[in-house]
C-alpha cells in the first residue's frame, strides 16, 4: 500500500468527536495540571475510511513523542509525523506536508 501523498492546513477544532472533520484538524490535550502534553489530529488514511485520529504525545514518558513549538494557532512539530503505509510528512507553521 503506497503512502499517501498530499499537503493539507492544521485547524483547532473545539470537540475532534463532534463532526465528520477533514484532516488537519486538530486539538490539543492537557494533563490535571491544565498544562498542553500532546496533540490528536486527524490524519489522511489508506482505507475506506480515508482518515484515522493520531495522537501525539509531547513528553519524553512516551515511546515515541513530540517537540511542540508553542504555537497554538500554527504548530509545528517534530520530527516528522508518520503512519507507515499511509501518511509520512512533517506538520510545519500550521500545514501537514508529506515527504
């Protein structure tokens, strides 16, 4: 199955599980604390779906997470975000790229 390839805008979304949302959208998730520890988006998906929820976790108690740079309303993560045989890309300044 080839990776998906494509470019799409990052946006907040209030409720990920209100809605049929588009990939790219986007929310973060907080800890008790009210402190921002990851993000779930929703992500393009090689199925009869078309997209899945990815969660990404931005703390090193994670196998695998995150750098968040603190912009909420264009965020840029790293390394690069990646669903083997489906979608392989970096989400830099608000936009979702593939490589």
């Amino acid at each position: 199955m080839a990776e998906i390839k494509t470019s799409f805008p990052a946006f907040y979304v209030d409720d990920l599980l209100d809605g049929d949302h588009p990939p790219g959208a986007f929310k973060f998730y907080a800890n008790e604390a009210g402190e921002i520890i990851g993000m779930n988006a929703v992500m393009p998906f090689n199925n009869e779906q078309g997209k899945q929820l990815a969660t990404f976790p931005f703390t090193a108690k994670h196998k695998h997470h995150w750098q968040w740079d603190g912009n909420r309303e264009k965020p840029t993560l790293s390394p690069s975000l990646h669903l083997p045989g489906h979608w392989h890309g970096y989400l830099r300044g608000g936009e979702f790229k593939s490589v």
